[in-house]
C-alpha cells in the first residue's frame, strides 16, 4: 500500500473483505507471509504471527517477512486457502 494511503482503515477493509469471500467459499483457515511492516496490521486484523522468516520471490529476491495465520471456522475438513500477502 502506498503510505499516502496508510492509516485510514483501507488495509483492514480489504482484509475484513476477503475474509468474507474466503468464508463464503467454506475456507477454514487463511495462511499468508506477510512484510516487517505489515504485520502490526494484520495482528489488528486477528492474525497470529510465526517467527520471522525469508519469503523467495519467483525472481529470485529474498524479504524478510512474518508467517501468519488466522482461523476463520472451526470445521478441520475445510480447504485452506495459501496466499502470499506482500506490501
């Protein structure tokens, strides 16, 4: 997100969006890795962090960023859904 744009509740909007479409879709749980400086914004958002880690870009790069998690339902025999959350 540009930092312009930070602070105003975008990120959480579309974060509390996609939660919503995840639901829909019967996703129990949503994993995603997220930048240094993205992480205070998805705790606030319900998500709980790993250690930090080193995400390898498809081009090779390296960033440090946070595993983190968030479960949506309680029901184990739902699909998870992987994503890669980067700022």
């Amino acid at each position: 997100m540009l930092p312009k744009f930070m602070g105003q509740g975008i990120g959480k909007k579309m974060v509390t969006h996609l939660e919503h479409l995840a639901r829909k879709a019967g996703v129990a749980k949503i994993h995603l890795e997220a930048t240094l400086n993205a992480e205070n914004c998805y705790q606030r958002c319900g998500f709980t962090a790993s250690a930090q880690a080193i995400y390898n870009s498809p081009s090779e790069h390296q960033l440090a960023c946070v595993p983190m998690r968030k479960q949506l339902v309680d029901h184990t025999d739902l699909k998870d859904l992987e994503c890669r959350a980067l700022r």
